[in-house]
C-alpha cells in the first residue's frame, strides 16, 4: 500500500510503501473501536427487532464480520457507523423472514397418548350416559339419539320422526335435563 506524504515545501513526496499488515492492523484497529463505541447501541437495536438477545448478539457478530470483509468496499468512513446499522438491520430482516418460515413450515406438536385410566374413565362416563338415556321416555330418546348420536339438524329429526320442529325442540330439551339432572344425582 503507497502512502504519499506531502514535503515541507508542499511537494510530494515519493510514495512510501506500507506494508499490507500494517494497513490490516490500522482496520483492525479502526473495528475494534466502533465495536467498543456501537456494540452496545447495535444489540439493543436488533433486539428489539428480533426479540432475543442471543440472536441479537449474533446479527450484531455478523455484521462486524460483514463489515470486516468489505471494509475496502466502504467508501465514506465517517459513515462507518451507519453502514453498521444498515447491515445490522438487513441482518434482523432476514432472521424474521427465516422465523416466520420456520413457523409457517414447523410440523404441528405430537399429541400425547391418552393415559391408560383415561379410556376405562370415558367407557365409564359414556356408560353413565347411556344408562340415563335408556330411562327416557321413547320419543325422548329418539330425539337425543339422532340429535346427538346421528348429528341430525333438528329439521332432519323432525322429517325422520314425522312431528313439528317445534316438538322435536321440546323433547330435545326435556330430554337434556333429564339426562343432566340424572347424571348430578349420580356424582
């Protein structure tokens, strides 16, 4: 690397070679004090972005590493810090594009398999329900079984059993408490 130094009439000076260590030194010098000056602001900046601190930390490694590799590309280096919160910015874009990816594209959690005792509590739960049903009057229990075993609509109910919405309704209902209040008398 040449470095021309003006002499004490204003002349030029021949070039004076600087040898590329040195010239990498005075970056590496040039970094480590914006990272003790903007590491700090840089952090908080993308953690507020991306809400984690530890990814913050690494958007804000990255982009001195970024930095660091195109520093000959930086032309104004007054703008230095400014650059850094450029690449610091594009850097938390970029982990939020990939997070929402990732949840978009993340598998649905495994359902735990039921307990062993939580299928002999439902036989015995559909048994308590099916021995309150049994006690209804007939028309009750033709109500509740294709309302609530067939999923019938209350119209399809009432064109099954050749009576009026209306009654299909009130058996519904009657039938209901009856089976509810059975079921509390037997807890």
């Amino acid at each position: 690397m040449a470095i021309m130094s003006p002499t004490a009439d204003g002349s030029a000076s021949p070039p004076v070679v600087v040898p590329l260590a040195s010239a990498r030194t005075q970056r590496h010098r040039e970094l480590a004090e914006l990272f003790r000056r903007e590491h700090r602001s840089l952090v908080r900046l993308a953690a507020l972005l991306v809400d984690d601190v530890g990814a913050a930390e690494e958007i804000v490694q990255d982009a001195f590493v970024a930095l660091d590799r195109s520093w000959g590309e930086v032309r104004e280096r007054g703008r230095v810090d400014a650059y850094m919160r450029s690449i610091v910015l594009n850097g938390a874009r970029a982990r939020m594009r990939r997070r929402v990816v990732e949840r978009k594209h993340q598998p649905a959690p495994a359902r735990s398999a039921p307990g062993a005792d939580e299928a002999v509590l439902r036989s015995a739960e559909a048994a308590e329900v099916l021995a309150a049903v049994r006690t209804l009057p007939h028309r009750q229990r033709e109500v509740i079984v294709l309302r609530y075993w067939s999923d019938l609509p209350l119209t399809g109910i009432a064109d099954e059993l050749d009576i009026s919405v209306g009654s299909v309704k009130t058996h519904l209902h009657r039938a209901t408490a009856a089976v509810a209040a059975r079921l509390e008398g037997t807890r």
